[in-house]
C-alpha cells in the first residue's frame, strides 16, 4: 500500500481551491499552507505558456526529512504517509532545511489570528478543538491521514470514496488530482499515470515521490 | 430544519470526511445542502456543521449544478465572510451628516421598528407624489442576492419606479453580450459546448477559468475539453487565466476583437467559401430581402418579410410553406424596389475587413487570422451530424464566445454580433460542439409539465426567447423619450445603462427640464463606489441623494461613505434563496448536463439581528400596503414557468402585469396572506415538480434533478425560429432613437446602428496619444467576485501567493523600456487626469501596448480592515458618458489610456483615513 | 535575497531561511563554536595546554546552548539522541555529548590525579576523536543537503574542520603567548601551513562547486560577485585567511610578531571563521521547482 496523487496538469486552472480546502479541513493558521499553487510562465513574447503547478509535500518513498528528523518526529508509515509526531518534534529545522521541494513549515506565532486585532471567529476557535496545532513543531502535508485511516476503518476506499481522500482532491473543481494506491497495479491512479505518461516532479532530487504530474 | 443543541446529542455516528486530531466532543456534525453564494455561478454545494459552526464548504458530488464535487476558493472562503467580525449584526443609521468617499459614517445602532418606520414613511411619500423618485439597485453581494426574480428589484418595480440601477454592471459583465447572446441564443450568456467541441475561440473571455457566471460547471466541463485534446484559441491582451489555459494565446489590442472576428467572416466567406448553406437558409434572415433602403422588403397584405424562392423564381412571404428553395445570393426586383437577400449583402460587406487591416488595428498578424479561420472552418465539419441518445443531430464542432473582455468597449454590441455571426455561418449554434446559450428550452418537470420555458417565432420569424431578465431582447420594444434616470428606453437594445452615475447625465436630465429629482435610493450588496466607473463622478451622483438605505452583510466603500441606513443582510449560508438563478436560460448546466432545480437553506441560524432582505421588503411591503401587489407579483411569476402565463421577465413581466390574463394565473399566495420565506419555498416547490417535491424533500436533496432531452439541450434544428444576422432591426430603430434622443440634447455615434454588422474603433484607442501611450484594462481573477472577496482573509493569503493578483502588470520589455521593474511603485494617469497607483509586476505573457489590473481592488473602507489598501482600484480611470457608452448596448468603455511613471506613495489613498500607503 | 516575494517561493531561486534568520543564526554560532571547540581541543591535546583543552570543553558547553537557543522545545532535546542512524544533527548531538562527557573527566583527571597518565592518554584520545567528530559532523549536517547545491559537496567538511582548527589553533596561540617560546613558535607554523591549507581549500570548494550545478554556481557568484561579496571577502578572505596570513609571513620573516600584532591576527581568525559559517549557510539556495524565466 503506498498512497499517491496524479496531478493533470491541463486540468488544473490555479483556482487555489485545493490551497483553501486544506486550509479550511486542517484549520491552518494564518500563513501556514500545506499545499501551494506555483505560478510562473517560460517563453519571451509571443510565445508564452503560463505555468500553473499545485504542488505538496511528495510523500517520498526515500524521504530526505525522515532521515534528517534527529528525533524520530517525523516519520513514515507503512501506507508511505510521511508526517510528523508533533510531541516529539524540537524544531531543529533540519527536514525544513533537507526537503528539496520546501514543502514543511514552521508554526511559530501561536497569536496569528485571520482578522488581527479583532476576535478570533468561530471557525479558528473551534479549530483548535478539533485540529490543535502545537506552535514551535514543523507542520506538512500529510495526504489528510486522518480521513483515509477513518474512512478505511468504515469500510470505505480512498480515492475512491469522497470522505476517505484528502480535501484538495475531491475539493478540485477540474479534478486535475487523483488519488490512490500506487503498489496496486490495476488501480485507477496508476492507469491514469501509465496512459498519460506521468512523472515525478524533480525526479533528480532522487527522493522518489509519491506524486506524478501529467503535462 | 431542526439545529442540534449540546443538550441534543444525536447519536454516536462515526467522524468520517473530516481531518479530527484526538477526540474532540462532538455534538452535531451535519452536511447541509445549499447553494454557494459566492458569486453569480450559484453553484450548488454541502456545508459541514460541526457543533453549530461551519467548518467546510464542499461542492455537491450529486448532481451538475457545479464542479460535482469541487468547489472554488471563494466558495470555501465564504466561511470567513460568515464569521467576519466586521459584519453589519444590527440597523445602522448615520449620525455623521457629510457624505464623501472617505467620510466616517459614525454608526449608530437602531431598532429594526425604528429603522423600517423611518423607511416606509420616506416610501409613502414618494409613492404618493411619483414612485420613479425612488431609486433602487444593487448587484448580488454575498447574502444579498441573488433571488433575482423574487427580490432584486421586484420590491422596487412592484411598487412603481422604473429607476433600476445595476451598479457596474456593463462594466463587469456585457451589455452588448447580453443583447447578442439574448438575440441569437434566447440565453442571456453563450458557453462552448465542451463535451462535443473540438475548436474553441476565446475573445476576452475567462470561460471554464475565471468567470463568474456558470463558473463551477464550465470548469469542470472546460478541464474535460482540454484533457481530451480541444483546441482552445485565446484572443487576449493578457496571458493569465484564458490566455493561460489556451492551446495557443492571440495577444489582442484592446477593442480590436470584433475586427479579428470580421476578418475570420469575410475569410471563411469570400476565400474559403465553407459555410453552412443550410443554417443560413433556414435559421436566420440570411435569405430575407433587403431594399434600398437598407431594410426588409415586406409583403404589401401581410406585412410579413420577404424572401426569393428560387425554385419557383417568385418572391414569396418568409414563412410561405410552398418555398422550395430559399435564395441567398443575387439580386431581385420585388414590389418594384431592387433588392437583395441580406446574405449577399453581408457577404459583400465583409470584403473590406481584410486580416492586413485587421493586422493593423489588433496587431494580429494577417497570417494568423488566415490560419486560424482556415482551421477553424475545417473543424466545423459542416454537414457533419452525431447521434446523441438516438437523436440526429448537426454536428458543429467549434464555438467563438466574447465576454466582458472582448465587448466591454465602446463597439460592444457590434463586436459581439462580429462573433456570434462567425459561429452563424458554419451553424455552430445550439447543436452539439458549438456555441451554445445557457438552457433557452426546458420542457418542464417529468411529473408535472411545470417549470417549462419555450423559445418561440414572433415578428419577422426571430427567435424569441421564452423568459429573460429585465429587457426582452425580441421583439425589440419602441424607442421613447428618456423619461428615467437611466434613459435605457430611448435605446432598447441596451442592456444596463451607466446612467445616471454619469458626468453628462445632468446635461441632458435639464434638458428634458428635469421632471423629477431622486429622493430615495434603496440598493442591495453593491459596492456602488469602488466597482463603478469613476468613484469621483459616482460619489457625485450618491452625494446629492438625500435618503439612502442600503442591505449589506459587510462594510464596503459605498456603506461608509453615503448610506443613510444600513440593514445588516444574512449571509448566504444563513438565508432561504428560492431562486439561485433567474431561470433556466441564466447560468444552468449546458448541454446533456442534467437539468437542476436547487434552493438555498441556512446551515446556521442568521445571529445578531441580521435578516434575509425579501422577509425585510416583505415588511415594508406591509407598511406601505403594497403586500397583495408583491404576492401577486409572485403568483404570475411562478406561474409563468409552464406556459400558462407566459411573461418576459421579471422585472419587465411586473412592467406588463395588465398583459396578462388573471385566470391564467395560480393563486399560490393568497392576496392577504403573510407567509415566511420558507413557505413561499414550499409552495413554489410543490407547484413546479410536486407535492413529494416540496421543501422538505428539497431539504435534505439539495436540489429537484431530472434528465435532459437532446432536444433540449441542442434546441436549435427543433424550433421554427431563425435569427437577425442582418440587423434590420437596428436600422429600423435608428431614426425613433436619433428623433428621441434630440429632445434630451443627447448625441450618439449614428452611424453604429447600422444592420450590417461591422466593426468601429473603440474609444480607448481614440484616445492614444504619444503621451498617453498605453492601453490599461483590468480583468476578473480567479479569486475574486465583485469587492467584498478581498476582506477575506483565505483570498487575501493566497493573492498574496499570486504574482498578478496585487500587483500592476505590464510586459517586461516594454517595463524595461519605460525604466521601471519588479516592484516599483507606479501611478498610472489617463488623459482626463485620473490616477492610480500600484506595484509593478512585469510579465512577458502581455501585450506591450497594455497595463493590466486583475480584480476590483484598492479598497479603502474603515470597516475592511483586510482589503484595505491591497491592490489597485482600477475603476478610478474609467470616464463615465455616452461618449464612452456603446451607443447601442451602452455598454461602457472598460478600457483606458494611461501614461506610466514612478511615483513615492499611494495618493488615491490621501485622505482615506487608514493607515498612510 | 532573503526578503524574495511570497509569489517567488520556490519559483525564484531562494535562499534558505531557516538555518540563518533569527533563531537561525545560532546555528552558524554552533556550527562555528563546534569547529573551533574541537580544533582547540585537538590542537591543546597535541601540545598538552590543560587550559586549552578547558577552554574547548568551554566552547563545546557554549556551542550546546546555542543549539539549544536555536530550537523551539529545548527540553525535548534529549530526543535528539534518538535517530543516529541517518541524522547527522542527532548525530553531532551524541558527539557533542560524549566529547563534553569525555573532556570532563580527562580535565578532572588531569587537574586532580595527574599521575593517572594512562587514563588520561586514552580519554585524550577519545575525547581527540569526538573533538574531530563534532568539528566535522557541522560540514557533514550542511553537505548532506543534497536540496541545497553549494552545500552538497565532499569538500565542505574538510572545509568546517580545516577552519575549525585554525581558530583552534588561533586561541591556543592566545593562551600559549607569553608562555614557551618553542612551543610559540612551533605553534605559529603550524598555523601558517593550516591557513594555507584553507585558503586552497575555500578555493578549490569555490572552483569545484561552479561547476556542480546552475544553483550552486549562482550561490558562489552571490558569495564572490553578489549579494554576500562584502561578507566574503572581508569577513572570510580579509579577516581569516589574508590578516592572519600576512600577520603570520610578517612574523616569519621578521623572526618575532609583537603580541599586539598576533592578538590581531588571532581575533582577525575567529571572526574569519564565524564569517565563513555565516557565508555558506547564507549562501545555501534552493533550485525552483518551476523552469527559470
């Protein structure tokens, strides 16, 4: 079992969507993005292309931060979920320095609220009941585990079932993400990069990710 | 819907579809299904309650409403609009007697009673004296709207003013595309039929990337267009959202669309010769005969149009069913006057626009036009036909749309026919693959027949569209003298009017020897100041109105700085909506997408004292007496969807009220009664699909869904109705306009209502000179929706990540030309002296004749502390007069001339009052 | 550089922040104190300085706080014991330790039962070993970040214990001045050949990573040519290579240096060596993960 994501590229318009749904499921504090919408272009008028990548931590199969951790916080679990056991993490900054794609934060001003100044809404505060966040602990991506372990446990099948896949893939409008298991051959997530020639991002970072990219 | 207390715990039902670290108590988690209020798109969503607070926006998986399953960011962030601290919770009146752009409203909290007795009795008066002293407007804000049909402008209609003003409309969405789309498609906007296209033109269009209107489902079906491989050619000045997702991004001047649009006509007639004989013959008035005198030549008895029958070499009624071949070429002597059928002439007027003149005003390149109308004509596969669900149908794979970009100038109307005549010719209209209009044909509800919407034939044979908004866009109503502050009746082919927030509306209202003052402006979520033209000539105009009330969820520019009492509105995630959308030809799923009815519920209860605004017009209704005429209102209006009464619209139908037969109208609210929102739901409900489909099925459903029809979808080859690609219309118009319009003083370019579609230069490229060097438009983003999205803290974060969203974009090289770079702050000045500024950010994907501004930002209001001063207001630049105004859309001028320089700090914030910029 | 624009993360070439900005910065300290404490120690070891092998024991105590500074739970510090088996970080914290732990004893010994000779022999020894690995486990924490190209070279270790052991050698020379004159001058050769040594290290490091990678020859023409030319070559090139080296031939030649001139050359070497930390972390750049303009 080794979850993974296949980003199509075409579809995706940077609607930042993915970017918010994270932010909304995970109760994220200002400034903190587990996911990001990288947007630039390559070419010289005319001929321009704009280029759109959402991108997130890759869930490496040979992860550069896990062997960094000199803690043992950030870990990997079997289903190849890399995250990071906040008790434990000092916050060396080791895995924010190591990870070639800069995709782990540092969660430091535990007073970061949305509108400074004013009260916090009902939304932060009932987040810090149903997702607290530690400050001084490096943060990422963690493919929402929690919803895949829950949904699994009801019987339910992620990336296939809405409410056991993470939130950006089944929040994206163009459906530019999928999500599956890359260890089963017939599965969909694997057909769809096998068909449409998929790649990892960077692949020279020689981390082997989890996440293929369709151009 | 019942809301679950701590006290209530329902029982123990596993967290799932939620990110929860630990075991937090949990005492309701509920996904309620309703629609989003973010911008017009409506699309339709669930909202997950935990323990009585929103938590989650997701787009509704289960039917086509919306992405099916996804959602935009402005949709999840509404979560913050919600719970936004700055939010107007009680009625305000102002104690602060100035009135201005950054004046201080010194708020101070009234009663509801207070409040709405103080209202009704300014309303009373007016009412008694002349009920047009009454202006009334808005545009949907979140929580303000839409209920197009049902509150947005009915209260002000019903109680008799014809003042409605949208602010900046025209200048956000298309006047002259709203004419178009309405003439051609019986829809009040066109979309590329992305399941079947193969060959997409953009012009100035963001559709399936950016656009409000029908944003969820056309991202989700333009992401399918473009994974299976659809070409998608972006004419645009800038390379961001179409331009970015284009197969090939066209850099385009500004206003120059309808002229490319021309050139590929006259290319694919007159070169290559393709089109679609057919189509031309017998859906539009390609073979109808034209005199002289440039309009049709009419049976004597019938007055009917003429056409030649080539067959039987006579000429012959256009609907005379012995015609056995319509003509479309030559030239016929008919009631003694020469003619020709207008196909000829049309042919031979597009002659002149060659792709090297085209080159020189767009500065496309001739080759370019050539090559696209070359690949685009062979993608049309005229001819060609496809089985959908058993049916034959013409197959069309290409389709042209324009939107605000391409006719937001001064040749809107012209320039949006330009490209509606492209798609016309080789018959991509309303078949599968091309052009297609939002749902213009539903054939009602399975169960029940209701909900049922027709295009007909009336006069001359034009498509006529069985319900629209606001104005029938066929038969085209006579042209009067300006009697209202929009004067939009002298020319009824406009869609909105800028007037009368305009610097020359005074000149031509003293003229007419002004018959009458405003004296009362009521206005729903608009942010009339900063997203109109010109905040100076509109604070003007609000200035001087001695009574303004205004519904809002949220401070905003126009609140703070000239309301007189403000009514704090619920938010869409607190509020019943009905009516989502304005029927079906308004922002329904295209195609073979399912037909959708859904309704809006509160996911929370509304807190404070915030009410939804239709209870509140209710409840001046009842003060004012004038309750049975709203319920009324209703009553024909519901009844309308399913042929019994049909009307045109709604404010317009109110308008026509005495047309239309009482017996034929449903008495769904009884004259006396006082119903809540929630059971006019019901009721309207039970009449369209059934009484299993009332608002407790629709409740827990979200929405009433059945299949559509081939023929629904692809209406076009079932309905006896042709089309006006010869504007006869505009010419028979012209001289009543000219006539009417000299009573006022008013002065319009003549020679644009002309029935030969043709392009004219726009006025932004007029005004070029060699110091005013550049063009500077602005352009809808992705994440934004009028100016209430930039308070939200979510969308602040992420344009903040965004390299354009912010910041003032310009070519590199032209950047560097100008001595500037990344970062610097710049001023940009138009002719007339306007100015704003703001951070460059250079970007080789623009054309180097242009400055670019995303969004409507630059807020300055007190009570938005997170919009404040982000971005750059572009509306500043904008002239507000007819001089600017398509004269037969009067869709206004959306682009400027600017000259560019270096400047210390932020002056249009001078005086705000906020922190020094 | 560091201030890059929130829409040029990862789309610009960008500095990294996390090893250098506010808490960051004692990293560098550690990093530095690391290299100098166990040159020190190596260096009073050979020579048999009691004092300067307290005064590493010193340094190390010192680079331990400013590791400890440099996190944001310090009392879960003990939790960095837990993963040396890939962690360079935990890693250097066992060393850090052990070396601290080792010295202690060795010091006590050699302060109060002298006569223990063979226990202090061995604890020099392995106390000298740790020394070396927590000068040169520093280089190894930075070359091991194959995400930061200038970082990720062999020479780098070399690099930290190179310089590590000449301010080493350079505070020695400070508690021997006025002592044996023999050892004074051994001393000073030592350091003249050491400093050589990294003057042609920095510039084979500098050569060698050029021609490494797009990022990395971008980070060595900001530490030569750009933003960083000013740290560089005043804070490493002026003040740990040339002053001392000049300070050092001067000597040479003139037969004695006047303490006032060797004082200067040693503070000149310290503040070199804190200059080069604070030169390559702040020159570690991350490759865009988008196509450059």
């Amino acid at each position: 079992m080794r979850w993974g994501m296949a980003i199509e590229l075409k579809r995706c318009v940077g609607c930042y969507e993915c970017v918010l749904a994270c932010k909304a499921e995970h109760f994220l504090p200002p400034d903190i993005f587990w996911n990001r919408v990288l947007i630039g272009e390559t070419g010289k008028y005319p001929t321009v292309t704009k280029l759109i990548y959402n991108v997130r931590c890759n869930q490496c199969a040979d992860p550069a931060c896990v062997k960094v951790c000199p803690t043992g916080a950030t870990q990997q679990r079997e289903d190849g979920i890399v995250w990071v056991d906040e008790d434990k993490c000092v916050g060396c900054r080791y895995c924010m320095i190591a990870c070639p794609y800069q995709m782990r934060m540092m969660y430091e001003d535990e007073n970061a609220q949305y509108f400074p100044g004013q009260e916090l809404t009902e939304h932060e505060k009932i987040g810090k009941e149903l997702y607290p966040h530690q400050p001084g602990v490096v943060q990422k991506c963690v493919f929402c585990k929690e919803r895949i372990d829950a949904g699994i446990e009801a019987g339910l099948t992620p990336g296939v079932d809405r409410e056991a896949t993470p939130a950006c893939v089944i929040s994206c409008p163009t459906k530019a993400i999928h999500f599956g298991d890359l260890d089963d051959p017939n599965s969909e997530i694997n057909r769809i990069i096998k068909e449409k020639h998929g790649h990892p991002f960077h692949p020279e970072f020689d981390t082997d990710p989890s996440i293929y990219y369709i151009d | 819907m019942v809301t679950p207390t701590k006290d209530k715990k329902p029982e123990n039902k596993p967290v799932i579809g939620m990110s929860v670290k630990g075991n937090p108590e949990i005492w309701d988690d509920e996904w309620v299904k309703t629609t989003c209020g973010g911008c017009y798109g409506q699309c339709t969503i669930r909202a997950h309650r935990v323990n009585g607070v929103i938590v989650k926006i997701n787009g509704e998986p289960d039917n086509d409403f919306g992405p099916r399953g996804g959602i935009c960011a402005k949709g999840e962030a509404m979560i913050q609009a919600l719970y936004d601290p700055n939010r107007y919770n009680y009625p305000l009146k102002r104690t602060n007697p100035k009135k201005g752009l950054f004046e201080d409203p010194k708020w101070e909290r009234i009663s509801w009673d207070e409040a709405l007795d103080e209202i009704a009795k300014r309303l009373k008066k007016i009412r008694a004296e002349n009920p047009h002293k009454l202006l009334h407007g808005g545009t949907p804000g979140p929580g303000s709207g839409p209920d197009l049909p049902l509150g947005f402008g009915v209260f002000g209609a019903v109680f008799g003013t014809k003042n409605w003003y949208v602010g900046g409309a025209g200048l956000h969405c298309g006047s002259g595309s709203h004419m178009g789309a309405g003439l051609y498609h019986a829809s009040w906007s066109i979309v590329p039929d992305f399941k079947y296209c193969n060959y997409a033109i953009q012009m100035g269009s963001n559709k399936g990337t950016a656009s409000g209107h029908s944003m969820g489902f056309n991202m989700r079906l333009a992401a399918d267009a473009r994974s299976r491989g659809m070409k998608n050619v972006v004419f645009d000045p800038i390379c961001n959202f179409g331009g970015g997702k284009a197969t090939e991004w066209v850099p385009i001047l500004p206003g120059t669309d309808g002229l490319v649009a021309m050139a590929m006509v006259n290319i694919i007639l007159n070169e290559l010769e393709v089109y679609d004989v057919e189509f031309i013959k017998m859906k539009t008035n390609g073979p109808y005969l034209i005199g002289p005198d440039g309009k049709y030549v009419r049976d004597k008895e019938t007055n009917k149009p003429m056409v030649w029958d080539a067959k039987d070499n006579k000429a012959k009624t256009f609907n005379d069913p012995s015609i056995g071949d319509f003509a479309i070429f030559g030239e016929y002597e008919v009631n003694g006057v020469k003619c020709h059928p207008s196909f000829q002439l049309i042919k031979d007027h597009v002659k002149q626009y060659t792709p090297e003149a085209a080159e020189k005003e767009s500065t496309v390149p001739a080759a370019t036009v050539r090559r696209i109308a070359q690949e685009w004509a062979d993608a049309a596969m005229i001819g060609a036909t496809i089985e959908i669900e058993g049916e034959k149908l013409p197959f069309r794979p290409v389709s042209a749309v324009m939107f605000r970009g391409g006719q937001g100038h001064t040749n809107s109307a012209q320039s949006y026919c330009a490209m509606c005549l492209l798609n016309g010719i080789v018959g991509a209209m309303d078949v599968p693959g091309g052009t297609l209009g939002w749902p213009a044909y539903v054939e009602g509800h399975p169960d029940t027949g209701r909900f049922r919407v027709i295009p007909y034939a009336c006069k001359d044979g034009m498509l006529t569209a069985g319900t629209f908004m606001e104005h029938r866009p066929w038969p085209i109503e006579d042209s009067q003298v300006p009697y209202t502050f929009l004067m939009k009746e002298l020319t009824p082919t406009a869609s909105f009017s800028p007037h009368p927030v305009t610097s020359d509306f005074d000149k031509y209202w003293d003229k007419l020897g002004r018959p009458y003052e405003i004296e009362m402006a009521m206005i729903f979520g608009a942010n009339m100041i900063r997203s109109t033209q010109s905040r100076e000539i509109a604070g003007e105009f609000w200035g001087k109105i001695p009574f303004i009330v205004t519904f809002n969820i949220l401070p905003n520019e126009f609140c703070e700085g000239y309301a007189d009492i403000v009514l704090p509105d619920c938010h869409p995630l607190e509020a019943y909506c009905l009516f989502g959308t304005h029927g079906p030809f308004f922002n329904h799923p295209i195609g073979m997408e399912g037909w959708n009815f859904p309704i809006r519920q509160p996911v929370v209860q509304p807190q404070y004292e915030r009410r939804n605004k239709l209870e509140v017009l209710w409840d001046l209704a009842d003060r004012l007496d004038m309750r049975a005429e709203m319920n009324n209102y209703y009553n024909v209006y519901f009844t309308s969807f399913g042929g019994e009464a049909l009307i045109g619209g709604d404010i317009d139908s109110i308008r026509h009220l005495g047309d239309i037969d009482p017996k034929k109208v449903v008495q769904l609210i009884g004259p006396d009664e006082k119903i809540t929102y929630a059971e006019m739901t019901d009721r309207a409900l039970k009449f369209y699909f059934g009484d299993e489909h009332g608002l407790e099925y629709v409740s827990e459903h979200g929405s009433v869904n059945w299949p559509k029809k081939p023929k629904e979808a692809y209406w076009r080859w079932y309905v006896d109705v042709r089309i006006p690609i010869y504007m006869e219309h505009i010419a028979e118009l012209r001289e009543d306009v000219m006539k009417n319009a000299e009573k006022a003083g008013i002065e319009l370019d003549w020679e644009q209502f002309t029935p030969l579609i043709s392009y004219f230069p726009p006025q932004v490229g007029k005004e070029l000179s060699g110091e005013y060097d550049l063009y500077c438009f602005s352009y809808r983003d992705i994440l934004h929706n009028g100016t209430y999205t930039m308070e939200m803290p979510w969308l602040d974060e992420v344009s903040r990540l965004n390299p354009y969203t912010y910041n003032i974009t310009m070519n590199t090289a032209m950047a560097e030309k100008k001595g500037l770079k990344d970062g610097d702050l710049i001023c940009l000045e138009s002719p007339y002296g306007r100015k704003t500024t703001g951070t460059l950010k250079t970007m080789q994907g623009q054309h180097p004749q242009t400055v670019a501004i995303s969004a409507c930002s630059g807020a300055w209001a007190k009570g938005a502390p997170i919009a404040y001063g982000k971005g750059t207001n572009f509306n500043i630049l904008l002239e507000s007069d007819f001089k600017h105004a398509c004269p037969v859309s009067w869709s206004q001028e959306t682009a400027a001339t600017v000259k560019v320089y270096k400047i210390d700090h932020r002056i249009e914030f001078d005086g705000a009052g906020g922190d020094k910029l | 550089m560091s201030q890059i624009k929130p829409y040029d993360f990862m789309v610009k070439y960008q500095q990294q922040k996390d090893w250098i900005d506010g808490r960051g910065n004692f990293i560098a300290f550690a990093f530095f104190l690391g290299g100098i404490s166990g040159g020190l120690y190596l260096a009073a070891a050979y020579f048999d300085s009691l004092l300067g092998m307290f005064v590493a024991w010193l340094l190390s105590l010192l680079m331990g706080v400013s590791y400890m500074a440099h996190l944001s739970h310090p009392f879960r510090s003990w939790r960095m014991f837990m993963k040396p088996g890939t962690s360079w970080i935990a890693r250097g914290f066992i060393f850090i330790m052990l070396f601290i732990g080792l010295t202690t004893i060795q010091l006590i010994l050699s302060q109060w039962v002298p006569e223990a000779t063979g226990a202090i022999t061995v604890l020099k020894v392995l106390a000298g070993i740790f020394a070396f690995a927590q000068s040169i486990y520093t280089g190894f924490a930075v070359s091991y970040v194959s995400a930061i190209k200038v970082w990720n070279s062999a020479i780098v270790p070399i690099l930290f214990v190179t310089c590590g052991l000449s301010g080493g050698l350079a505070i020695l020379l400070a508690i021997t001045m006025g002592g044996d004159h023999a050892q004074l001058v051994m001393l000073e050769n030592v350091i003249r050949v050491v400093l050589i040594a990294l003057a042609i290290i920095i510039g084979v490091y500098l050569w060698n990573t050029t021609y490494s990678s797009t990022a990395a020859s971008d980070a060595v023409k900001r530490l030569i040519g750009g933003s960083l030319a000013l740290l560089f070559w005043i804070g490493v090139f002026l003040f740990g290579i040339a002053i001392p080296i000049i300070i050092s031939i001067t000597s040479y030649f003139a037969g004695e240096a006047s303490s006032g001139l060797l004082i200067t050359a040693i503070v000149s070497e310290i503040i070199g060596g804190l200059a080069l930390r604070f030169a390559i972390l702040k020159a570690g750049m991350y490759t865009p993960l988008l196509p450059a303009e």
